[in-house]
C-alpha cells in the first residue's frame, strides 16, 4: 500500500495526527526534498528505507514503490503542503492504477494557508473579496490558455501566487493593470519554518523590498485587498442577523472602517 502523505508547510508540528502515525509505521519513505522539511523524517522508525525524489525522475519513484509492494512494504509519498495543490501527484496515482497497486491519500495544510497564518490576515473578508485564486506564473512551464496572470487579475480577487517569486517584478506589472500600483502586497517567505521571512509592500515598491532580502524561491505572494483595514463584519455574528440557530435582534449595519 502506498500513502500520499501531506507533509504540512514546513512546522514539524503542522503535519496532521494521521500523517505522522503514518510516517512512524513506514517501511519506506519517499519525500519531496527540495521543499520537504527533513526533520520530518526523524518521525520514522528505526531501519525506514528514505529516498529523495528530487534527485529521482517519475519511474525511479514508481520502481521503489513497486519494489516495495513486491516486498510486502508500506511506502509513504509525502509531499509537501497538501499533494493536490501543485503536488504532480496525479501521475503517480494513475501509474499505482494501472500497476494495480492501492494507495491513500492524506491531506495535509497548505503553505497558503500556513501563509495567511503567518501574516494574520483572512482571506475571504466581508465586502472585500470572497474567492481566493491559487495560481502561478507562466515560467519555464507554461499555465494554460486563459490563465494569465493579466487575465485573472480582472476579478480583482484575493490572489495567492506560488512558484513566481523569483519574477516578482513582472508579477506586479502583471497585475497592476487591475489591482493598481498601490494595491496591498506580501510575501511569505518559507511560511511556518524557523527561518520564515515576511515582506510586505505593494505592487510599486514589493519587487525592490523582495529583492533586498535575497529571497528567489520558496515564497507564495499574496495580493488583495484583504492585506488592507478596510472590510465588513461577517453576518455569521450579526445580531439583526437570523439563521438556523439563532433569531435576530435589533442591530448595526455591521460595518468596520479604519
């Protein structure tokens, strides 16, 4: 049996209670080591065989678990954040398929949210913006027809940019078109590791700040207006506001400015 296992962002403590009694009961652990935390691994058990797929190619992983299912093995695939956000893990899985080879998957926490963690900010704020946009710039691998940066920055929505930082600049260009030169920025370098950095700025000024601070990978940037002061009280406690568990009272308009 194979698990895909999310590592968490990087914080030994933000794996998931499942994903660490499944890394103590391995008999085999193949982790994405270029993003991986590897103190990870020392929630293996003793004599766990390791491997590092980042100096492996698809069919050098797909021969370990196969040597391993052969052998009466549990591998475990942990994958950094949560494998189903730019975790090339649906490969694998349609590999193990046609193998006919089980396997799991266990969620774990996204560097994105571990991101929002470190900044202290929410996302989907009241009036600012319900719908957040995981997405990337098109680099060495191209994003599909229609995704552009340019494109998606119409909606104007919350925007969380993986795997782009080394293009800052022409991120900000991208988007300013849409959010403006002055619009909020941020970000998060190595979100929830000991040695996590944070930037903030906006679009004008946030490529300069990035770059004085030497950071060219492992970073999300986060744009929007959520970074800013200026929202809604959500409904959800609105006395004059009724739902299923509770009736309405007389009340505000629920609004926050600063």
């Amino acid at each position: 049996m194979v698990h895909f296992v999310g590592a968490g962002p990087g914080d030994l403590e933000l794996i998931t209670v499942k994903g660490k009694r499944l890394l103590e009961e391995a008999d085999v652990i193949i982790y994405a080591g270029s993003l991986v935390n590897p103190r990870l691994l020392s929630y293996g058990k003793e004599g766990v065989e390791i491997h590092n797929s980042a100096e492996m190619t698809l069919e050098e992983v797909l021969a370990v678990m196969k040597q391993a299912e052969t052998e009466g093995k549990m591998t475990v695939r942990l994958h950094t954040g949560d494998p189903s956000v730019y975790g090339a893990h649906r490969e694998q899985m349609d590999a193990l398929d046609r193998l006919g080879i089980g396997y799991d998957v266990t969620p774990g926490v996204s560097s994105f949210l571990a991101a929002a963690a470190s900044l202290k900010k929410e996302y989907t704020l009241p009036g600012v913006s319900q719908t957040v946009i995981l997405t990337r710039k098109g680099g060495r691998t191209e994003v599909p027809a229609g995704e552009s940066l340019k494109s998606l920055a119409k909606h104007q929505a919350t925007m969380v940019i993986f795997l782009s930082v080394g293009q800052m600049e022409e991120v900000a260009a991208d988007l300013a078109p849409a959010y403006g030169w002055d619009a909020p920025a941020a970000v998060v370098y190595k979100a929830s590791w000991e040695d996590e950095k944070i930037v903030r700025g906006t679009l004008k000024d946030i490529g300069e700040k990035v770059k004085k601070e030497g950071i060219r990978k492992t970073a999300l940037i986060a744009v929007g207006g959520f970074l800013g002061d200026d929202y809604q009280l959500s409904r959800l406690y609105d006395g004059s506001f009724t739902h299923e568990f509770r009736k309405g009272t007389e009340g505000g308009d629920g609004t926050w400015q600063k």
